[in-house]
C-alpha cells in the first residue's frame, strides 16, 4: 500500500484570489493590534536607544486587566451576555481604561525598577538589552505562578457579526471597531508628540539628551512620560486583542506577538511612529495573504522572510526616518 505524505508546503493561489478581500480586511485588524504594541517599541527606542523586550510583557498584563475587569463585571466565561449593545459597549471602555491604565503604570514601573538604576550608573548598551531580556522572562513567570500554565476561559462580550461586505468579503463589526478605533489611537499619539509641549521633550531627548537637559527639559521624566504613553497603547492594544482571540489570556501571550510587533517596528522603521503603524498594517496583511497561499504552517515563517527581504533593500525600514526628526 502506497501512502501519499500531505505535502510540506502549499502554493494555491486559487485560494489566496478568492480570499483576497477577507484577508485584507482580516489582516488589517490583526496589524492594527501590532502596531499598537509597535509604538510603544518604537517610542522607547526613539528617546533611549533601547529595545524593551519587556514590553510584550507589559501587554499581557493588560490583557489581565482586561480579563479580570470582565470577571469583576460579572461575566462568566463561557456564558453570551445579554445586555443592551449600549451596556457591552460601556463595559468595554471601562476594560480599556482599566487596562491603559495598569499596563501604563506597568511600564512606568519597569523603567523605574530595571532600568532607571542602569542610566544612573552609566551601564553599557548590552547590560540594558540583557535587563530587558531579564525583566520579560521574570514577569512572564511571575503570571504563569499567579494564574497558572493554562489559558484562561473564554469571556466574548462582542460576537463577531458582519456589517456589510466588500467584494463579497463579510466585514464583521470588531474589524470595524479595531481598525477605526486604533487609528483614532494612532493619530492621537502621532499629534500628542509631535504638537503637545511634552512631545518637543520627547523628540528633543531623542535628538540630543545632553543639549535637552541643557534647555531646560526633565530628562527623567520626559523618558517617564514615554514609558507611560507606550503602555497606555499597549493596554489599548490588549482589549482588542482579546476582543479578537477571548482565549488568549495567557502567560506566555505576549512572546509571538510582541517579536512580530517589534518586526513591524523595524519594518517600518524603528524610532518612527508612523512607520509602526505602516509596519503593522503591512505585516498584519502580508501575512494573511502568505497563511492562503502556503498554508497555515507559514504564516509566521512569511511575516519575518518579509523583514529580512525589506531590511536587504532597505536597512533603515520602509519610512527610516528617526523620532529625533520628525515633525508636526
């Protein structure tokens, strides 16, 4: 009997035409959460120079913020609420805000813990990396010895229901409220840094931190302020994420996500808000598109071959323009 192996790789780009539209509007969601959580990457490396592994972390602590604002909420897992659209749409902000909220103090934090102590002492760069690497690993255990290995049960306060289509797509009414609600989120951040008197301090560390401190600028607290900032999206970027997967409530969530959220840090161009956000967009669709066209097994594998191919050509990433040198 001859038994025939399911082959390794897939090529159909039969499936990928007729799925065209619904990834595209899937993956635009899914790169809507990456750059969120990009941001905060590419904030802390625009004013330090440093890239903060733990920040993957920092998110997952607000997907438990969001998780067990639910249960505090009364909702069960497992169980459909019913209450008005207008009751589930206040008990979501109120998750997000909480989550915001803790994710940025989460962060503000860490800065003062692992590696305020650092800057005083005038570390190295790679004692910086190592505390970062150090830091995630320490708070991930942290979570797994209070909430254990397994995911957490399943609370979905918004079903996914599809609100019009596009080219016989289905757009359901949480990508609606993601993509919209993260680019609100996104200009937001984008004008408060570049327009508000705390982003001129921002962008002046980031371009020269001595010459800053020398004009006046607090130092500590403008990096302070950033860590914060990027802890608010990151907690923005968790209830949209659990709104998406209600199971991903887990320890160890944040690993892929935030490698792949970094990616589109550096894909965009590191240090600049509006190529994370570009980043995202592009690796949340460019992935989609590589999962119809080789298979489920490669979606990770495309979206970091995509991060080596651009970095190839463009080393700097898409946009490649510093923090430091932008302007309103």
């Amino acid at each position: 009997m001859v038994v025939h192996a399911e082959p390794w790789i897939n090529f159909d780009v039969g499936l990928l035409a007729d799925r065209f539209w619904a990834n595209t509007i899937n993956g635009l969601a899914y790169g809507s959460v990456y750059a969120l959580i990009a941001l905060g990457y590419t904030l802390v490396y625009g004013v330090l120079q440093l890239i903060n592994f733990a920040h993957s972390e920092i998110f997952v602590i607000g997907v438990f913020a969001v998780y067990l604002t639910f249960l505090g909420l009364g909702f069960e897992p497992g169980a459909i609420p019913n209450l008005p659209l207008a009751a589930i749409i206040l008990d979501l902000i109120l998750a997000g805000l909480v989550a915001m909220a803790v994710s940025g103090l989460a962060a503000v934090g860490l800065e003062r813990v692992a590696y305020r102590p650092l800057r005083r002492r005038n570390a190295p760069r790679l004692a910086f990396l190592i505390t970062a690497i150090g830091a995630s690993f320490a708070i991930q255990q942290v979570i797994r010895i209070w909430r254990g290995s397994n995911p957490e049960g399943t609370i979905r306060l918004l079903p996914p229901s599809p609100v019009f289509t596009i080219f016989g797509a289905p757009i359901t009414n949480l990508q609606i409220v993601i993509i919209l609600a993260s680019l609100a989120m996104f200009v937001v951040a984008d004008q408060f840094v570049n327009r508000s008197r705390l982003g001129r301090g921002i962008r002046a560390v980031a371009q020269d931190p001595a010459t800053a401190t020398l004009m006046g600028v607090n130092r500590e607290r403008v990096i302070m302020i950033t860590f914060a900032v990027g802890g608010i999206l990151a907690g923005v970027a968790a209830l949209f994420y659990l709104m998406t997967i209600p199971q991903g409530a887990v320890y160890n969530g944040g690993f892929l996500l935030g490698i792949k959220a970094f990616t589109a840090a550096v894909l965009g161009g590191i240090g600049n808000l509006r190529g994370a956000l570009l980043g995202g967009l592009i690796l949340g669709v460019v992935e989609n598109y590589g999962q119809s066209l080789f298979g489920g097994d490669w979606r990770d594998v495309v979206a970091f071959v995509l991060l080596v191919l651009i970095l190839m050509f463009r080393p700097t990433g898409i946009l490649g323009e510093s923090l430091a040198r932008s302007r309103a």
